[in-house]
C-alpha cells in the first residue's frame, strides 16, 4: 500500500519533490538566518508605506536568538502579508 500525506497517496517511484513541483510547489529553498534580520529584510520595504498612512514599524526581537533555517522567500511573503493586512 503507498504512502499518504496532505498532497493525496504517493505515486509508485514518483518522488515527492517531483510531485511537488508538478503541483505548483516548489520545494523550500532553506537558508540560515537570525529571526531579528529575516524579519527586518522583510519590513523595510513596507516603512514607506506605512509612512504614508502615519504609521511607524517598530521590530523588537529578544538579543541572541539562534539562527534558523527557514525558506526565506516564502517566510518574507507571511510577514508581508500579516503587517499590510
């Protein structure tokens, strides 16, 4: 019997990131990053736009938080889409 996962049953020999990227997702591109710098890449450029509306983006992160490894173009995307919403 094959394997089931959120995409549906795995295809005999297919492998799943061939699946993934026939589906439209790519897999994640994972990078090491500090938490303090991804989220900072990722606002800077909304600062002028919230200017505009009279509003200021502050960051506050904790000092020494670990580098993660994270796909950082598809991270950027949710934090961009959670401030300008």
């Amino acid at each position: 019997m094959g394997r089931h996962d959120a995409a549906g049953p795995a295809h005999e020999g297919e492998p799943e990131a061939g699946r993934k990227i026939e589906s439209g997702e790519a897999p994640p591109h994972l990078v090491r990053v500090t938490p303090r710098q991804l989220i900072a890449d990722a606002v800077d450029p909304l600062r002028r736009q919230a200017n505009a509306k009279g509003l200021t983006l502050h960051i506050d992160t904790p000092d020494g938080l670990p580098e993660i490894a994270v796909d950082r173009a598809h991270v950027e995307r949710v934090i961009t889409n959670l401030v300008t919403n």
